[in-house]
C-alpha cells in the first residue's frame, strides 16, 4: 500500500476524531461528577494522535521538498506552504485539548 495514502487517511481520522472526542469528554464531564479523568484522556489522545500525525506528514513532506528544491531552487516557496499544513495538523490536536481542558 502506497505511504501517501496511510498517512492521508490517518491525518483525515484524527482530524475527524478530534471534534467527537470532545463532544464525548463534554457530554461526560457534565453528566459525571468523578469524570474529569476522561477529559485529561481526550486531551492527551487529542494531542498525541495529532503530533504523530503531523510528525508523519513533515517526514514525508519535508523529504519531498528537499528533492523539489534541490532540483528546481525557484520551488521553495510552495514546499514552505506545504510543510506549514503539515504542521497545522499538530496546532488543530492542540486546539482542540485546550478546548476539551477547558471544559473540565
């Protein structure tokens, strides 16, 4: 199976995951007084998932670019604007554990 295609797919699910992981740890945190532990472990779920995520995407990235640029200089530009929505990735994670935090 082609990498490109796993590490899509896995980024597309966490990102997906993330929103219903908070619903979850909300809905938990209000109906159960002892629940906040759920909480700490939809936002540590939430962020780790979402680095090993991104820690993917910047491999795979990163090594690409290296190669356009090294091959064709003027490309840098785009490769810097494909390794920052890689890095996104880990900034959405952490937005939404900081959301899921302050939920507690």
């Amino acid at each position: 199976m082609n990498v490109r295609k796993v590490v899509s797919s896995l980024t597309a699910g966490i990102l997906m995951l993330l929103p219903s992981m908070a619903l979850a740890v909300e809905n938990a945190a209000a109906s159960e007084p002892g629940s906040a532990k759920w909480g700490f472990i939809g936002a540590a779920l939430a962020v780790g998932g979402s680095t090993i995520g991104a820690g993917i995407a910047v491999g795979l990235v990163g090594a690409a670019a290296m190669g356009a640029i090294s091959e064709r200089p003027e490309v840098a530009g785009r490769a810097l604007i494909f390794l920052g929505l890689a890095e996104g990735i880990a900034i959405y994670g952490l937005i939404i554990a900081i959301m899921i935090l302050g939920k507690i």
